[in-house]
C-alpha cells in the first residue's frame, strides 16, 4: 500500500506505510523531552491548585476571616 504527500510547494511524493509510521515514530520520539517537561509542569501547576482548594476549604470550615463578637 502507498501513500501520496502532497507538499505544500505542490510537488508529489510517494511513500509506503512503513515509511510513514517511521517517521511518525521519529517525530514523536523527537517530542518525548518536551512531553515529559510539559507533563512535570502540569503536575506541578495542578499540585498548586490542589493545595490552594484544600487551604480555601480549611478557612471556610473553620469560618477564618469572620468577625468576632466582643465578649461582654
């Protein structure tokens, strides 16, 4: 089986299956450092979120921020 790319300069080119997932293999192999970086920087950014939820829920239950009543 072959497949027909088309380049954007309209020239042809053929290329069988086997070369196409091999540069589909190439590429994503290529993007694995950016991927594991984006992926430690989501993690880190929703750990952030996570702890701010946890504290919001903390001053809530313990009703921070309330006025205190003067004690007579």
């Amino acid at each position: 089986m072959t497949s027909v790319i088309i380049s954007p300069n309209g020239s042809t080119e053929v290329a069988t299956t086997s070369e196409v997932v091999a540069e589909s293999l190439a590429r994503q192999e290529s993007n694995a450092p950016r991927r594991a970086l984006f992926v430690a920087g989501l993690s880190s950014a929703l750990s952030i979120v996570a702890v701010a939820v946890i504290l919001i829920a903390i001053g809530v239950t313990s009703r921070w921020g309330e006025p205190v009543s003067p004690r007579r």
